[in-house]
C-alpha cells in the first residue's frame, strides 16, 4: 500500500446515522453453506473492472490520491474508510454512498478533524467488534493503532489511537531491510484475534491474543509468509470463506513494474498458507485477468479490499460472486510514490463457482 518509495511505475453524500449496532440487510448475506464453501474459490480467477470511481475533491487538502479502501455495505449503504495521500504525507478519510456511480458525489470527513489527529495515519482497515459491541478502526502510523467509536455513522465519535505495541518489534526491525512497517489487519476466530502486517520486504507478519483480550495482549510478531521483496510486499487481507477456510490476499509487483494480488488458503488464521492463484501467470487479480470496458485506465490492481456485508471481526465473506474495491493509477503516471494519482474503482468477479 504505502511505502514511502519513489517508484517510476508503469503501473492508480451525506453522512449516515447508523446506531452500534452493525444491521445488516441479511445476517447471513455473506455465508455460504458448509457442503459449497470448499469448492468455491476457483484456482484462476477473472474481473470486469469498473472505470475510476472515486478522485480526490477539489478542496483546500490538496490531495493527489484516494488509496486503500477498507468498505462495508449495511442496510444498502456502503461505508468507505481509505487513506488521503500527498507529497507532504497521509492521512484518513470518511465517506458513504449508497450506488457506486454516486461514489464520487460522497462527502469526504477528514479524520484528522477528529481525535484519531493529524500526522501520519493511513492503510485503514473497519469492523464491528462483537464481544465489546464497538467499531474498530486499524490503520498504520509508524506502529500498528485503533480508534474505536459506537458509531460507524459519526465521523467525530472516533477515540485517540492506541498503540498495539510498545515500539517496532525486534523481529520486523531485524527483516525489514530499506522497506517499511505497513498494512496492519486484524480478523478474529472464535477464540484469538491476530494481527498481521507487511514490510515492503517479502516478509508477511502475524501477531495474536485472545479474543477476551483484545486489543490488549498482542504476541511478538512471527513471520506468517515470507518470499522475495517484490512477490510478497503489501497490503494484505484476511477472510474467513467458511467451512473452516481462509483467504488470504498480498499485493505484490510484478516483472512490468505493477501492482497485483497474489492469494492463499489455510485452515486457520495462524495456520499454514498454500498457493491458490499465487503467481504472475496466474494471479487473484492483475491487469490480466481483469477486464475493462475500453482502454484500461489502470494497469495496477492495488491495495483494497472484498466488500464485506458481515461486518464483524470474524470478517466472513461469501466466497462467490466476489466484489473487490481497489485503488489504480493511470499507466502514464510517474514521479514520487506519494504523489502518484491513485483513485478507486471496483472489480466483479466474473468466473465465481456459485
């Protein structure tokens, strides 16, 4: 997602009033049955791309990109958490709509207006924590942080961020290299939370504690995957697919210079991750696999996320029919990493085995 790199690529409403709890249109919208679960992942996936949905306004931020959606869809509104990005640094931004071709039009809250503050916060990540009846907001800034607020309606209801950990772990100190710590996500099980985080470096980190106790109690991070520095960058996701499985997504950059996504299934979340589409010929979503309505305005499939009607921390989703939310960039864009104009669209999954 993040990285403070300079990178030549080639490659980027109103405000809702929604109580605590998370309503749902339906409670099991994003559940599959048991017998279907474990054969609905294909092992090659294909996408139909939207345009680009959602820009930067034109307002006194001056901002240069919209990145990292994190998105949940309750009662027929979709709330969007992403990070705001310009030379001068990241910060956090708010917003909902109720029809993508209306995402544009959507009011931006800057959260740094709140008491998640200013500075540098970014790579957000949302759910509705069940056993404290609250939301949690993850993001990245310079450690791993959560805000929390009981509603995920009010953009000023967000609490001071609190650190996961007391300094970076040795660990990542160890094995980042020249990257950088990014892309903090949290998903639960019935019995632990875990954390996960990337370091630009091929190293993919996991840290837990158990779910009575979060977000107290973290573990030292051990690496949960690890490849070669560009195969394994960034901006992970975690789902539970049901039937006992796991999805796990990682953005990589591929041998022209692009973004994409790589993915992987385990039995647990602090399980063991074997390849599904895992390689360039192969992907979760390239620019290959994707298919756009005229030339492409992007040839970067970068960091987003599954659009999630569960909201809770178990983060279930349906594994057919797959809707992924994600940031591009025009293939014409060069220039510091930060300043590239990255704005949203959003992939359909078009090979679903449902």
């Amino acid at each position: 997602m993040l990285s403070r790199v300079t990178l030549a690529l080639a490659l980027a409403g109103c405000t809702a009033t929604i109580g605590a709890t998370p309503l749902r249109d339906a409670p099991d919208k994003d559940v599959v049955s048991a017998s279907s679960a474990a054969d609905a992942l294909p092992s090659s996936f294909t996408w139909s791309s939207s345009g680009a949905l959602v820009s930067p306004k034109i307002d006194s931020e001056d901002l240069a990109a919209i990145k990292d959606p994190s998105i949940v869809e309750i009662n027929s509104t979709y709330h969007v958490f992403a990070s705001t990005a310009k030379e001068a640094g990241y910060g956090l931004v708010y917003f909902n709509f109720t029809d993508f071709s209306q995402a544009n039009n959507a009011k931006f809250n800057y959260l740094d207006q709140t008491a998640i503050g200013s500075g540098y916060r970014a790579a957000p990540e949302i759910f509705y924590f069940e056993p404290q009846s609250i939301w949690y907001l993850i993001f990245q800034n310079g450690n791993a942080a959560y805000s929390t607020n009981l509603n995920i309606g009010d953009p000023a209801g967000w609490s001071a961020p609190t650190n996961f950990y007391n300094g970076t772990p040795p660990i990542i100190t160890q094995n980042i290299g020249s990257g950088y710590w990014v892309d903090m996500w949290v998903i639960c099980d019935s019995s632990n939370c875990y954390l996960f985080s990337s370091d630009d470096n091929g190293h993919l980190y996991r840290s837990q504690t158990s779910l009575s106790s979060f977000p107290n109690g973290m573990s030292q991070p051990v690496i949960a995957l690890a490849d070669s520095q560009y195969a394994l960058y960034e901006a992970s996701n975690v789902y539970n697919v049901g039937n006992g499985q796991y999805l796990l997504i990682v953005e990589a950059i591929g041998s022209d210079g692009n973004r994409y996504f790589r993915s992987w299934t385990s039995n647990s979340p602090g399980g063991t991750w074997t390849g599904l589409a895992d390689t360039e010929a192969n992907p979760f979503a390239r620019s290959t696999n994707v298919a756009f309505n005229g030339t492409a305005w992007t040839k970067s499939i970068s960091h987003g996320e599954v659009v999630r009607t569960s909201t809770d921390q178990t983060l279930t989703i349906s594994p057919c029919n797959l809707r992924y939310f994600y940031q591009g960039v025009s293939p014409n864009a060069t220039g510091d990493y930060n300043a590239l104009p990255w704005r949203l669209g959003l992939l359909t999954q078009t090979n679903s085995n449902c």
